[in-house]
C-alpha cells in the first residue's frame, strides 16, 4: 500500500509541475461538532503518505518567508472560528496567505492522509502522539532552535524522536489534579501552605475527617466508582504510577507489559480518598460523578479530584467564590514529589511539514511565534485553552492559572501516561472492578487483585489489540 501511495504523490507533483506551478487546492471540512470529552484518550494513529524524499529537514528552514504561505490542517473543530479570525488578521498585517482547514470530528486521520498526497499539502499538522509520530516523521521539521521554541515555558508537552529531536510542539493543554476549597481548609485551621506531599496532605486530611461531625464538612467528595465517575480513578488518578514508571523507564509510546513498580503508591492515594471521607465505602460502586461535583460545590468537602474543566461549574453553576478554590498536584509519596505540577497533558501537538517548500516552512514558522508572542494571537489561543508560552495572559480559569504558576516555578508537569492504555475501555473496566471488591474490603488480598487488573491486564489487552 506504501508503495501505491508513493507513486501516487509522484505522479501528483509530476502532474503539477508540467501544469507549470497550477495549484491543486485542498478541501476540507467544516467545523460542527464539540471537542471530545476530557474523560477519554484517543489514538490519533494514522499512515504517513510514502515518499521518496531523503527524509525530514534536519533543522529548521531559513530565509525569506515573504514568498511563503501558511496551510493549517486543525483538529479542533470548536476552535475553527477564532483561527480563521486569527488567519485574517495575519494575512492583513503581513500579507502573508494563511489557510485553515478544520477537519470534521473524528476524522482528522483520514483528512490528513489525503490533503498530505496532495500538490500542496498543508504546512503545519497535528502529530499527537507516539504511534502517530511514528508515522509521520519523515514529515516533521525538527524544531529544536527556532524561535517559536523559546517561547515555551515548559517542553514536556512536545514530541520528541528516538534522537531526542524535537518534531511536535505541544501548544495546548489541560490539567487535572486536587482542587480545594481554601475557605474550608482555612475553617479546619489549615492552609495550602502546609501541604507539599502526600505525607502533609495525609496529615491535613486525617486531621479534617477525624472533626468532620463538628466541622460539618469532611475532606474528600465521593469516590465513585458509577460510570460517570470511574473514568477519575481508572483513567486519570492511574496516570499517577503510569507517569511515573514511564518516566523512570523512558518509555513514550505503548509498553506491551508494565511492572506496577508504583502500584503502592496508587495505593496509597486511593486509601486516602476512601478513608477520609463521608460516603460508605461499600456504596462506592453507585456514587456518582455528578454526586462528588455536588459534595464540593455545596461546601461538604474540602479536596475533590477532578480537571481543569470543572471551573465554570464551581464559580458559575455553584457559585463559589474564585478566590476560595484552586487546584493542588496529586501527591502519592513518590520521592521528589514536591516539585510535581498539575497532571497536564495533550494530543494537541503541532509539527511543521519538512517537505513543503523551504519559503512555505519559514512562513509557518514565523507564523507560530506570531501567535506565541503577539497579543492577537496569545488572545486567541488562551481563549481555546491552556497554553504553555512565556507571554501568554493570565488564564480567567483559577485552576488554569494554578496549574501555570506551578510551571512557571519549574516544577514538572506529570503528563499524560494514560494515554498509552491499550484498548483503554476493556482495561479500565478490569480495574474498576477490581477497585470496587478492594474499596470494600482494603485486604492486601483484594489489593493484589487491582495489582492484577492493572499489570496483567494491560499485558492482555495489549494482545488484544496487537496481536
């Protein structure tokens, strides 16, 4: 198949060459449906186009980019509009052509496949991921030196290749972690100050459920294991061992099998949602997600693990004060963990496409730090969402702004592991079941069980899915 397509995309610019420069102009779709839903991963895995090109550029394109034009391929189809605002106002400003083609939801892969055969391919592209950098290398400029990367404030959300070479830019971001009501954290006696790890948030915590009956709140929400609250647990509060043994190990891209080596730690941080806090353990397997946002929002408890996503519903559908409630990092008792940031993390990766005309890749370059520096363009994109650059605004999300600060002070930011799970909804069940029978009864027996649901599940359902 390879092999047709690389015949295919010859022909194509043989084609073009003898129509003497004609352009072929790509299609796109439109924008119509929402973002996916923060709960889940997703894949983006698709085939690069086979070329007989030498490969990618080795560093990045140079000269004059006033002969050059921009093509961004966009996978965000809500952030559609505000792009091609911010497109206009390039081209008004520079005079350079900046093209934006949103690709309908869910179908970025198969855009991308065929607008990268075509004459003139898009410039900039989303690679988002290990198997789709795989794919897609030999079409990612390294970008490693150019100005647009000393924007950044933080590099843990690009793509790198096996020789460490930058390819993909993470440009946006969410986060998820502990938020807290500092209003009832300061009304137990207690304050952010004191919690730098998990040995002082066990401490504060303990200290909260043991007055709990005269304080009249408790210290974490609900720890439901429903459906619409499980994802927390076996998709985002796993992150915490994943991260860290992929970090340990180096592994950026789907393990066949992993070692649990900080499955203690999980177990640790889960024992201090269930133990300190209201609900009946035994009732975990039906409390719900909309149940623990309620606990908090009414000022039942202090701590509740959720994103970034949440702050509308708390300032807005609530009514808490924004100044009463921010967002800490998951501590699990990881040595070095009192420089951990956020759980932060993306497939929102841009990459520049190496075999476009040299004018066409400076042209995209400069236009990236345009939008990284200037105050149009930092305006438009922390209105999509979170964004990692030097000069971006302050974010009107308070969880958002927490998030920033603590990157903003070196801290790393612990990024998304969980996107790795092999047949991701078969193997969070397998644990979530796990971690029901265990939450009602916290044996070293039952304990083994989730080790189990984690270790030798993702070993099978890796096989599952590779065969």
């Amino acid at each position: 198949m390879k092999k047709i397509l690389a015949m295919t995309l010859a022909l194509v610019m043989i084609l073009a060459l003898a129509a003497c420069g004609g352009s072929q102009s790509a299609s796109g779709s439109g924008s119509s449906a929402p973002a996916g839903s923060s709960n889940s991963s997703s894949s983006n895995t698709s085939s690069a186009p086979a070329s007989s090109d030498s490969g990618s550029s080795a560093a990045p394109a140079s000269g004059d980019s006033s002969t050059g034009k921009v093509y961004w391929l966009n996978m965000k189809p809500e952030a559609d509009e505000a792009l091609q605002a911010l497109a206009k106002t390039y081209t008004e400003e520079t005079g350079v052509p900046v093209k934006i083609v949103t690709a309908a939801s869910g179908s970025y892969d198969t855009t991308l496949n065929a607008e990268m055969a075509k004459s003139e391919a898009p410039t900039l592209i989303n690679v988002g991921n290990g198997a789709s950098l795989r794919d897609w290398e030999d079409y990612c400029l390294t970008l490693d030196g150019t100005a647009v990367m000393d924007e950044l404030t933080t590099t843990d959300f690009n793509l790198k290749n096996e020789a460490g070479e930058t390819k993909s830019l993470g440009w946006i971001y969410e986060s998820f972690g502990i938020i807290v009501n500092k209003a009832l954290l300061a009304e137990a006696g207690h304050s952010l100050d004191e919690i730098t790890d998990f040995a002082s948030l066990k401490a504060v915590c303990e200290d909260i459920h043991a007055r709990a009956g005269e304080l009249g709140f408790d210290a974490f929400t609900s720890a439901g294991l429903d459906g619409s609250s499980s994802w927390r647990f076996s998709g985002h509060l796993s992150n915490m061992p994943l991260f860290y043994e992929f970090r340990d190990d180096g592994i950026t891209d789907t393990p066949a099998t992993i070692t649990g080596k900080y499955l203690d730690n999980y177990r640790n941080i889960w024992d201090l949602y269930i133990d300190n806090a209201s609900a009946v353990k035994s009732s975990l397997s039906t409390a719900t997600g909309d149940q623990a946002e309620a606990e908090f929002g009414e000022g039942k408890a202090v701590f509740y693990q959720n994103g970034t996503w949440e702050w509308d519903a708390m300032t807005n559908t609530f009514g808490l004060n924004p100044d009463d409630i921010t967002m800490i990092p998951i501590y699990c008792g990881v040595a070095g963990e009192e420089k951990a940031g956020l759980c932060s993390g993306t497939e929102n990766c841009l990459a520049v496409n190496s075999h476009a005309p040299e004018a066409d890749q400076q042209a995209t370059l400069d236009f990236l730090y345009w939008c990284v520096t200037s105050d149009a363009g930092l305006a438009t994109l922390s209105s999509i969402g979170d964004i990692p650059f030097k000069k971006a605004p302050a974010s009107e999300n308070g969880f958002s702004a927490a998030g920033a600060d603590l990157l903003s002070k070196g801290n790393y930011a612990v990024t998304w592991a969980f996107n790795y799970t092999p047949n991701v909804d078969s193997w969070r069940a397998t644990v979530v079941t796990a971690l029901t029978a265990y939450s009602a009864d916290q044996s070293d027996a039952n304990w083994e069980q989730v080790v189990s649901a984690f270790v030798d599940g993702w070993a099978y359902e890796y096989n599952v899915v590779n065969g």
